[in-house]
C-alpha cells in the first residue's frame, strides 16, 4: 500500500483522493508501483491546476465575457468535482470560487459602468436634444444647418440607452431637425420669390434707363435717373446672376446718357467761360461809371453797355453771383443818383418837408416851454415825462431837416 497528503493506492489497486468530505476512489492502477499510480493522478491534477491559472488569467487580462466565464468556471468544476486526480481538489474549489466572486465583481463594475456610460450618454442626448431644439428656431440658416448636422454625427458616435428612452429622445431631435428645414425651406422659398418679383421690377427699370440713354433732356433726364436708381435700390436683390446681368445693362444705360450729356456740357463750359471773360470786361467798362457825374450820360452808357451784356449768354454757375452782384453794384448807384436828383427837383415833396419840419419845430419849443413850467412849480416827474418826449420829438426833427437839407432847403 503506498500513501500521500492527497490520496493513496491500497492492496488491490484502488486509487483514492483525500477530501474535507472525506476519501473517494478515482481509479485503480494495475500497470505498475503504487508511487507510479499516484504520480498518474497527480499530474492529471496539474492538468486542473494549469487550466484554472489560465482561466483565472484570461479573467484578470482579457474582456472576457462574465457569462463565458461563468461558463468555463463551471465546466472547470465539474471536472474537479468528477475529476479523477490526486491533489488538493478542495483548493481548486476554492480558487474557482474565488474566480466566481472575481467574476462576479467584474460584472458589477461592467454593470456599474455601463449605467453610468448610459447616464453619461442620455445627459449627452439630453443636450444634443436642447441644442438642436434651440437651432430650431434660429434664422443662421447655414451656421445653424452645418451645426445641426455636426449634433447628428455626435449623436450616431454616442451608445444606445434603452429603446424606450433611445426612442424618444430621437424623435424630439428628429422634430427639431425637420422643423428647422420646413422654416429653411420656406424662407427661401419667400426668398426666391422675393428675388423673382426684384428681377421683374428691375427689368423695367433697365427698360426704361436704356430707352433714356438718348434723351437730350439733361436736366430731367438726369433726375429720372435719380429716381430710377432710388427705384433699385428699394426693389431688392433679384438671383445673382440676374442681378449682375440687370446692373450691367442699367448702369451701362445711364453711363451712355451721362457721357452724351458731359460732352455736350465740357463744350459749353469752354464757351461759358469765354463768356465770363466778356462780362468781365463789361463789369470793368461799367464801374468807369461812378461815381456819376453825368446822370443822364451814365444812364445811356449803363443802357448800352447791359445790351451787350444780355447779348453775351450764360457764364459758370459760380462765376455767376459775383460777375452779376458787381454789374447790379453799379446800376444801384445810378439809381441811387437818380432818386437824389428826384428829390432835388421835386417841389411839392419839398413842402411837405419844410411842413413837416415847422410841425415838429413847433412840437419842440413848446414841449420846452412846459418842461421849464413843471419845474418852475416843483413837478420834476412831470419835467421828466415831457424830458422823454422831447427827446423822441427832437430826434424825429433832426431826421426831418436832414430830409430837407437833401431838397437843397
């Protein structure tokens, strides 16, 4: 009979396994010693141990699935509950429970990380929702589209939550999405019609700018091309291909006009300056004039020299007020000569005058006389009254016999 810590062989062969439950039978060995029975059945037990340690490493270093584990750790047990082995079968137990609890932990921690990645990523759709809700509204229709489309790629990146939530978050962001479009859709759908009723309108502008491209009207014609370009400016845009081909022919109308029309007025700024030159030598011929002497001679060379002067025409428009002003100068002053003249030789608004004058003279003397009475009886208020009086009196006496003084009186 031949023994060990672990099992032993009896007489008959027989090979047995210690355990805390006590011994069993594994086999039996009738090839050989005793010793060589039990180190059979030892080595088939380090065949157990091997493939528990590689279990156990799969399980600490690979992603091995907990219900693959649980599958191998079984199988594991069975053979070393059946297994016909000499060794410490107990401890293989014991490391496979161990290995259970291992595994157990692993998928608490897996469980553990996926609710909290499945938080983490209804918090994330959960946001993606808000924004793409938000951008719903927004009238940035490309910043607002490219970032929608940004949400929907983040989105297809993120982990599924389960179905019911999944679904529901979906169909917000979905909703939001199809909302914005429908708005997009419609505003350049407003847009294009917009730019279809611009082009319409501006395409009767250029209608009528190219048929003013041959006026001779400057003036007028001119300010309608002032209107007609307010008249684009307030249509608005049309398609941009339209608009550019619209602007060109528009603006190539008014181009021809105003480039007939500066020809025309560079010709006649040449002649209007000539002109100029003339009136001025005019203006000089007509400031020999004065001062007048001659009434009636300065009169007759003013006559002439204004016909030659309205027989010249038009100057430049800010030459004009001062070649005038100094012409309108000389003619004043002969006015001015014969309005004295008129006065001079006027008799009958001499004597108004000189009535005048003695009316007022009269008016004088006797406020005089009673301003020395008031203050002979002591009524300086009332000396002073007539003061105040006598002194506008006296003022408008003074400008009464400057009059007659004009008369030669």
């Amino acid at each position: 009979m031949s023994s060990d810590p672990w099992g032993r062989v009896d007489e008959s062969g027989t090979v047995y396994v210690r355990t805390a439950d006590g011994e069993r039978a594994v086999g039996s060995w009738q090839a050989g010693s005793p010793d060589e029975a039990l180190a059979y059945f030892k080595r088939k037990y380090d065949g157990l141990v091997v493939e528990i340690g590689l279990l156990e490493r799969r399980v600490q270093t690979t992603d091995l699935s907990a219900k693959d584990a649980m599958t191998a750790i079984e199988h594991l047990r069975e053979q070393v509950t059946d297994a016909h082995a000499v060794g410490d079968l107990d401890s293989l137990g014991q490391r496979l429970d161990k290995l259970v609890a291992s595994v157990d932990a692993r998928r608490e921690e897996r469980r553990a990380a996926k609710a909290r990645q499945s938080e983490e990523a209804r918090s994330q759709k959960e946001a993606l929702v808000a924004e793409a809700e938000e951008l719903a509204a927004s009238e940035q229709w490309r910043a607002a589209g490219e970032r929608l489309r940004a949400l929907v790629d983040t989105w297809k990146g993120l982990p599924r939550l389960d179905r019911k939530s999944d679904d529901e978050l979906w169909h917000r962001f979905s909703h939001a999405r199809s909302a914005f479009s429908k708005r997009r859709k419609a505003h350049f759908a407003s847009l294009d019609a917009q730019r279809e009723d611009a082009r319409r309108r501006k395409e009767k502008l250029v209608q009528e700018a190219e048929a003013l491209s041959s006026s001779r009207e400057w003036g007028p014609t001119a300010a309608r091309y002032r209107e007609l370009m307010s008249e684009w400016k307030a249509a608005g845009r049309a398609q941009r291909e339209a608009e550019d081909d619209l602007w060109n022919r528009f603006r190539g109308a008014q181009d021809v006009f105003f480039q007939a029309r500066g020809e025309v007025f560079a010709e006649r700024d040449t002649e209007q300056r000539e002109n100029l030159t003339l009136k001025e030598e005019l203006a000089a011929e007509a400031e020999k004039l004065l001062p007048v002497g001659d009434l009636k001679g300065a009169r007759a060379s003013f006559r002439a020299i204004n016909e030659r002067w309205e027989a010249i025409g038009h100057v430049p428009r800010d030459a004009r007020p001062k070649i005038e002003g100094r012409m309108h100068a000389v003619e004043r002053a002969i006015q001015e000569a014969e309005d004295a003249e008129w006065r001079r030789t006027n008799p009958e608004a001499r004597a108004r005058a000189a009535g005048l004058t003695g009316q007022l003279q009269d008016a004088v003397d006797k406020l005089r006389t009673q301003i020395d009475a008031a203050r002979a009886a002591g009524n300086d208020a009332k000396a002073e009254k007539l003061s105040r009086e006598l002194e506008g009196r006296q003022a408008l006496l003074d400008q009464a016999l400057k009059g007659l003084h004009e008369f030669g009186g």
